[in-house]
C-alpha cells in the first residue's frame, strides 16, 4: 500500500480511546476476523486491512505507541 493509498485514511494514533475501543469491539465479534492464527504478524496484518475498510491507517508502532516516542 502506497502513501498515496493511505492519505485519506485517519490514523489510528488521531483516534479517541473510546473509538479505537469501539473498532477494537467491533473487530473481535466480526466473525470473518476469526484468523486461526496465533501469529501477531498475521493478526497485525488482517486487523490493519480490517481497519482500511474503516477508513483508518494501522501502523506497527501503532502497537506500542509509548516506544515509538
């Protein structure tokens, strides 16, 4: 995915907590978000093309916000 792919998409950081807690609800009682996956690379990447679909740009330091300052 290009800069240009994810321009018009918020990034997740920009969100309230009571809306990234909204997206997160929401994502565990969609059942195609079911990934038969333990693997967090998987998960990350399926959760991130979830999020696009919203409107909203996932990064890996997304994850750990506190350690990308």
């Amino acid at each position: 995915m290009t800069n240009a792919d994810t321009d018009h998409l918020r990034p997740w950081a920009s969100l309230d907590p009571a809306e990234q807690t909204r997206l997160r609800e929401a994502y565990a009682a969609d059942p195609f978000c079911l990934t038969g996956t333990c693997s967090l690379e998987a998960k990350t990447a399926h959760f991130t093309a979830w999020l696009v679909e919203r409107g909203v740009a996932f990064t890996p330091e997304d994850l750990h916000p506190s350690r990308a300052r």
